[in-house]
C-alpha cells in the first residue's frame, strides 16, 4: 500500500510557495526587501528547495558579496535534498556555486543553460540578465530574452518584468523605436512597472528627448518612487534631462531632494556621476563632495566591482582625500588596457579611467586627456549602460576643451551632436567651438 500523503506538508510546501511567488514580484519591480522575506520562509522550513534557489538568485542577481555565508547555505541545502545533477534545483546551485567561485562567466553560462531547457525559469532568467549587464554582454543582454519570448505571453505571471527585460536589451544595443514599443506593452500590463518606466526614461536620454522625458518621470513618479532599486536611480535620469536640457541648477535640486541621501553602492554611484557631471559644467557644489566622500569611505571597496571603485575614486578625489585615494590605487587591477579581459570586462578600463579622473580633479587637463585617449576605444566597457559610460565621453570632451585641444574637442562634440542633434546640452558645447 502506497504511504498516504501528508496533506498538513503540502499546504504548508504550497503556502511557502505562495509567499516565494510574492517575493519574486518584489524582486522584478524592486519593492520591499525580497531578501528579509526569503529568510523568513527558510525560518519556516530550512529544507524548503526552491526558497533555498530564491535566495541564491537574489544574492548573485545583486552581486551581494556580503551574503556569502547565506549562498553556502542554500547552496549546501540543494545539494542535500536534490541528489540529481539533473534536477533544476541542483543546476540551480551549480550556478550559484560557480559565482561563489569568482566564475561570473560560468554562472551566466550555467543559469543560461536553464533557461534553454526551462524557459519560464524567471528565476534563471533574471539572473542571467542581470550577469550579461555586469559582464557587459550587450548582446546577450538582449538575445538571452529573446530566446525564451515564445514560451511567454500575457496570462503568464511575470510577462511584464519580461518584456522589461527584452527592451532594456534592445536599448542597450542602439534599436531604440522597438525598445520603446515593447516597453510601452510592458506598461500596458503593468502601469507602474518600474524596469519598463527605467527604459523608457534610457530611450528618452539616448534620443535627446529631454523635455519629454522630464514630463513622462513626473507622470509616473508614483510607479517609481517607492521602490529601492529605481527611486535613487530614475531620480539620476531625472537630473540627467535637466542637464540636457541646459538646466543645472534645477539638475542639483534634483540632486539634493532624491540623491544625496544615497547609501547603497548603486546609490553613491549615481550621486557620484551627477556630481561630476555638474562638476564638468563648472557648476559649484558647496560641500556636497565632502558630504559624499564621506558616505563612500562607510564602505569597504574590496572586492566589489570596478564600476563601483571608479566611482567611488570621483568623489574621493573632488573631495581631495589623499590617502583615500592611494587606497583605492592600490587596490585596482593593473589590467592590459589593450583589450586583456579579466573576471570583469571594465578592468582593463580602471586604472586608466582612475588616473583620468584625478588628473581632471587636480585641473591637469591635459594629462587627463592623455589617459583617457588610451581608452577612449573600450568606454563600453565601464561596467554600466550607455548613458552611465558616457560619462567618460564627456570627460573626455571637457578636457580637450580645457586643454585647448580644439581639433579634438571639435571631433568629439560632432560625435555627439550626431548621435543627440536634439540634445541642448550639445548645442552649447558647439557655441563653445565657435
């Protein structure tokens, strides 16, 4: 005789499924704290499998090096329930376990190779996505995506945060009117979909749409201001159409109201580049690189990613924290900058990027120009989308100017206009030229 079920375990499995289904929506539209929920469902049931793969997703989706302990955990869990190197759980834990090795690229290669088999994986998906943009595959930022399209659709749960995805892949590879188009479907199933508001407002910036952009934020500001991983970050796009519209001042409101509270990496990084930016306007910023700094030097930047540290080297040295400063030189990858790829694209960037950086800080444009110009060919390597590197065209453009190199400063302000001849911000950098 077959043992009977034990109907208390499956609605127990099955209420804990429901929670996990919960915050895998927190997670898609960065609300709440996905990662207190989790651990409150493995407090329930520490034997639970697929809250023991939510984790491991959350913790490698968010590069949460401080998390490791919690990976071996589920890591070890999997592995002890799901004796099958088969089962989507164990290669699950294969995944994540390749990310613990300091693999990043295996990782994505093994939660790719989920979605293959299972492509409504969301979980795999999400975190293979976010591992293409860290590892600066824009390609598969946007193929990956596609390659599991058919097997979504509307009465799917999660479709929104998928087409989400789709389009900030096609963003980021230049196809900006169809990148719009499946973001505006997004919206249509989910009105405040904040991955689909943080495209939109990518299509805008890259297209010089900055008046537009300003009005579509501030329409959709209740979709986007309560979440933890876009409030900080829309409000950046924010001040960067103010920018670009010639508008810096109201750039820094901006900045003082939504920004300078920043805490989190993401956050400082973003309130780094704003800072720098008006930096390049030759706007004054009081004490708020002081302030700034201060809140960088609250963090341990070992071992976290070079896109952080480049921004972290901004406000330290605007700040003129010397010993800060060799810190984090010391710290940096002496990387081929000739295209020599470590576990992070951007390595071969930093250190030139950095040197930069401080030249600029220390009003030695020239030498500034000189770093940057080494690098200039791999900028698309910074770590971040094509709006977060051009940061280091404007650089670029800003020291030629100061440096008196007309010729150059000339071919990167048409290089510019060419790609935003709407933008206002372009326009004065030409009136500069005349």
């Amino acid at each position: 005789m077959s043992p009977q079920p034990d109907f208390a375990t499956l609605k127990a499995d099955m209420d804990l499924l429901g929670r996990c289904k919960q915050i895998i929506e927190l997670m898609l539209t960065s609300r709440g704290n996905p990662s207190v929920e989790v651990d409150r469902v493995l407090a329930d049931n520490p034997n639970f499998v697929f809250g023991h793969c939510l984790r491991a997703a959350l913790i490698v989706r968010a590069d949460d090096g401080a998390s490791r302990s919690k990976l071996i955990a589920s890591v070890t869990a999997i592995e002890a329930e799901c004796p099958d190197g088969d089962d989507p759980a164990r290669r699950h834990a294969a995944a994540a376990g390749a990310w613990l090795d300091g693999d990043q690229a295996l990782a994505t290669e093994r939660y790719g190779a989920i979605l293959i088999d299972w492509p409504r994986d969301i979980l795999a998906l999400a975190v293979a996505h976010a591992l293409d943009f860290r590892l600066g595959e824009r390609r598969m930022l946007r193929d990956r995506v596609a390659q599991v399209m058919p097997a979504w659709g509307d009465a799917v749960a999660g479709y929104a945060s998928v087409l989400a995805m789709y389009a900030f892949g096609l963003e980021e590879n230049g196809q900006y009117r169809r990148a719009e188009k499946i973001a505006r479907r997004a919206l249509a199933l989910e009105p405040r979909h904040p991955g689909a508001i943080h495209v939109l407002a990518h299509v805008m910036e890259m297209q010089g749409r900055a008046r537009e952009g300003l009005e579509f934020l501030a329409a959709t500001e209740s979709g986007w201001m309560d979440t933890t991983g876009f409030s900080v970050h829309l409000a950046w796009h924010r001040a960067l159409f103010h920018l670009d519209a010639d508008d810096p001042k109201s750039a820094l409101v901006v900045y003082d109201a939504q920004i300078a509270n920043a805490r989190v990496m993401s956050e400082l990084a973003d309130a780094s580049a704003l800072l720098w930016r008006l930096q390049l306007l030759n706007v004054r910023v009081g004490e708020r690189w002081q302030l700034l700094a201060d809140r960088w030097q609250t963090h341990s930047l070992t071992g976290v990613r070079p896109f952080y540290v480049a921004h972290a080297m901004m406000a330290l040295a605007a700040a003129g924290r010397a010993a800060a400063v060799q810190r984090v030189f010391n710290m940096l990858p002496q990387a081929d900058t000739h295209g020599a790829l470590s576990s992070h694209p951007e390595d071969a960037l930093m250190l030139p990027l950095c040197k930069a950086l401080l030249a600029f800080a220390h009003n030695d444009y020239v030498r500034c120009v000189e770093w940057l110009t080494r690098v200039h060919h791999i900028a698309h390597r910074c770590g971040g989308s094509l709006a977060q590197c051009d940061l280091i065209h404007l650089t670029l453009t800003e020291a030629a100017f100061r440096a008196r190199k007309v010729n150059l400063a000339r071919a990167l302000v048409a290089e510019r206009t060419a790609q935003k001849p709407a933008s206002r911000l372009n326009r004065v950098l030409q009136r500069r030229l005349g």
